[in-house]
C-alpha cells in the first residue's frame, strides 16, 4: 500500500504548490512543466529537500504506484501501464526519476518509467530525467533503472542521466529539454524490456 511517507510527501506538496502559485506571476506559472517524480521511499529525505529547493521550477506529482493499487496484480501488461498512465502520469508532461542507491531494484518505478515512454489511446508519451541524488557518485551508472539506462546514449538517447542541478536554471534547461525530446527524439525510444515483475534485492 502507499506509505505513509508517500501520502504525507503529496499532501506537503499540494500545501506548498498552493502557497507558492499566489505568489508566482503569470509568466512564471506558464513556464512551468508539471511533472511526475518517480523515487525509491528510502530516499524521502532527499526528494524533499528536491521538491522544495526547486519548487518554482516545476509542478510537482509525487504520489505513484502502490501495493494499494488493483490492477497491479493483473497479467495484462498493456491494462497496467495505461492504469498507471490514467491515475498517475496523465495530466503530465515529463517524468524525472531521483536516483538513489536503490531505485534501480523498484519494480514500481520500473512501470512508471514504461508507462512514461509510450502512447496509449488516451494518453500522450512523457519526456524522462534521470537525475542522481547526492548521496550517489554520478558516474555510478549501475544504480540507473534498467530501462532508464535502456534509453541513456549521451545525445543519441531519448533520455540523459544528469548530475544533481545547481540551479534552478540547470533543472529547467533538463526539463525542457525532456519536454522536447517528446517529439524530436521519440523514434529513440527503447521500450521493450519486460515489465520488472518482483523487486529486486538491493545490497
């Protein structure tokens, strides 16, 4: 089931995103991509001290996958990622996943980032950011997500795998970028690995 963590993470979120939309202008709220954020729960800390360093960067949606949910126990690949698709990513545009020491070993954010890649009849693909935590090397590329790396080939991939921003600009330069690669870069799109069905064990 969604943990507490997740629940109290969206609801500081919607708290924050309120207050801060009555004090951005309307060129400032325009500029804004919303964005899905896929993570590992161990890194909560670190998610949040993201989300409100950058919050004016971004629209944030940090409530995903969860045991909670009923389709995940389905066989059909295709009815999960477009449930995922309709309760999670559907209103937005890019998906950045904030990569820790064990996010590579979450089957749930393996089907975040399926779902983000491909186009449903009802919902549009996503843009992806893979961006390392601080508490990871960055050049540690085995703690990618599989299927994030999948797509990961310097300027030649859909995606690239950042170093944590240093300013809100650098982050808006890796959203924007994500966004456009929606178009520009679809055909590089690597999306047929088997949905990852177990968590794995991370050391």
């Amino acid at each position: 089931m969604a943990t507490l963590g997740q629940r109290s993470l969206q609801a500081w979120v919607e708290t924050r995103e309120l207050r801060l939309s009555e004090s951005l202008t309307t060129v400032q709220k325009a500029a804004r991509h919303k964005c899905f954020v896929s993570y590992h729960h161990e890194n909560e800390g670190e998610v949040k001290v993201f989300l409100e360093s950058y919050e004016s960067v971004f629209i944030p949606r940090v409530l995903g996958v969860s045991d909670e949910d009923d389709f995940i126990d389905s066989k059909d690949t295709d009815y999960i990622m477009d449930q995922i698709r309709e309760k999670y990513l559907t209103d937005s545009t890019v998906t950045i996943v904030l990569v820790g020491k064990c996010t590579w070993a979450r089957r749930y954010v393996d089907w975040e980032v399926y779902s983000t890649l491909r186009n449903d009849k009802n919902n549009k693909r996503s843009g992806l950011v893979a961006i390392a935590l601080p508490s990871i090397e960055v050049d540690a590329s085995k703690k990618l997500p599989l299927r994030v790396s999948d797509n990961v080939n310097e300027d030649k991939g859909y995606t690239r795998w950042w170093k944590y921003p240093s300013t809100s600009d650098s982050l808006s330069q890796m959203i924007d970028e994500a966004f456009d690669a929606r178009i520009g870069k679809a055909n590089l799109i690597v999306n047929t690995r088997d949905r990852k069905l177990n968590n794995s064990q991370c050391p």
